[in-house]
C-alpha cells in the first residue's frame, strides 16, 4: 500500500460493536424514555454483554412485560397528549418501561418499550411515515407504531400492548397490559374477568355470567 493512501477502512465486529454503541448514544440522551441508570446497562449490553441478554431471552428467564395475571392498577400517563407527541411513563410495574404515543389521526396507542430481541430501549420517532415509528436502536428493529409488530430487524416478536383510556378531561391513562402477540379480548379477559364481570360479559369472556352469579349470592 503506498504511503499516500488512505487506509482501508476498520472492519469488523470491534467497529460494528462502537457504531451500534454510538447510535444508541445519540438516541437515548436525546429521549426521555430511559433513565441514566438505564443507558449505563444498555451501552454495558452492546459494549459485550450480548451472549448472556440472548440466552437469557431465548430460554424464558428474563421476565415478560405482561405476565402477571391479575390487573394491573391504573396510571395517569399524562394531562393530555396531542397528535404527534409521545410520552415514555412505567407501566404495569415500577421497572417496566413503556410508552405512549398520540397518532396523527388522534388514536392512542401503548407499548412495552422493552425491544423483544435483547430487552433494549424502543423509541418512538415521529418523521418516520404517517404514524412514526417505533426503533430499537441497538440492532436497528423496527416496530408498526399503530400495531407494534415487527416490521424489520431481528426481533422475533410483536411489542406488547399496553391499552390506554382517555378520560373526559382529556387525561391519559394505562389501565392494562397484553403478553407479546395475545389478542385484545384475550389479555383483558384474562385480567379483568374475575375483578370486573360487568366488563368481562360485555366482553364475552368464558365463564363471565358464572363469575356474576356468585357475586350475586
């Protein structure tokens, strides 16, 4: 190689690991969703704790958004939340990272913001398309911001819901949670189908009038 050429660009996965490091970086210090504490882990992940984030997900151990049963206790998310704005917040517990975004078209919707492939941050970012979109920065997974499902990238699974009301005040708030691909009724049956009968028979859940009778008596 002569002297006064360039050097051929770094290759490799010391380069790959610093490029996913610094992108992760630019996106997390500009977004409120994770804490300091939280980046720390995350850059500590990319910088080589990957192996163990993998084994951990593919065999089950880590734990779930959405897993337990019983519902979850409501939370305010915001005062109001306009078209185009988002907010992160946590949700069903205090270490579950989530968020909340306000489509164009004045629809809200709600995710885990938990990636599913290695438990990274997910973002929300508003330029991209109609609806925005949601980003994992860590190994460039894209989510459909009006369903959550996977829509390039390594994740294996869909976001898990989070379903949101609005009150008459215009307030936001998280009232329950759905497993990564469960249907609608099925996770709000599943929560709410013994503490709620008058929601489960609207909803039709199995053994809904079984639960009012013994109410009853």
């Amino acid at each position: 190689m002569s002297l006064t050429e360039p050097p051929p660009p770094a290759t490799g996965p010391e380069l790959a690991g610093e490029d996913a490091a610094e992108r992760l970086r630019d996106r997390i210090s500009a977004d409120s969703l994770t804490t300091r504490r939280d980046y720390l882990r995350i850059v500590a992940t990319v910088s080589g704790g990957l192996a163990i984030g993998g084994v951990g997900v593919a065999s089950g151990i880590l734990h779930r958004h959405g897993d337990g049963d019983s519902p979850p206790r409501a939370k305010k998310v915001a005062d109001q939340l306009a078209p185009g704005e988002s907010v992160a917040f946590r949700f069903p517990g205090d270490e579950d990272r989530a968020l909340a975004v306000r489509l164009s078209d004045g629809s809200l919707v709600g995710y885990s913001a938990v990636c599913t492939h290695l438990a990274c941050a997910v973002l929300w970012r508003e330029d991209r398309g109609a609806d925005g979109e949601l980003y994992c920065p860590c190994h460039e997974g894209f989510f459909d911001a009006r369903t959550g499902e996977v829509t390039a990238g390594p994740p294996p699974r869909p976001l898990p819901r989070i379903f949101l009301t609005e009150e008459v005040d215009g307030s936001v708030w998280a009232v329950a949670t759905a497993r990564s691909g469960e249907p609608a009724r099925e996770a709000l049956c599943r929560q709410f189908g013994e503490s709620r009968p008058d929601m489960a028979r609207r909803l039709g859940c199995a053994g809904a009038d079984r639960v009012a009778e013994s109410r009853r008596t």
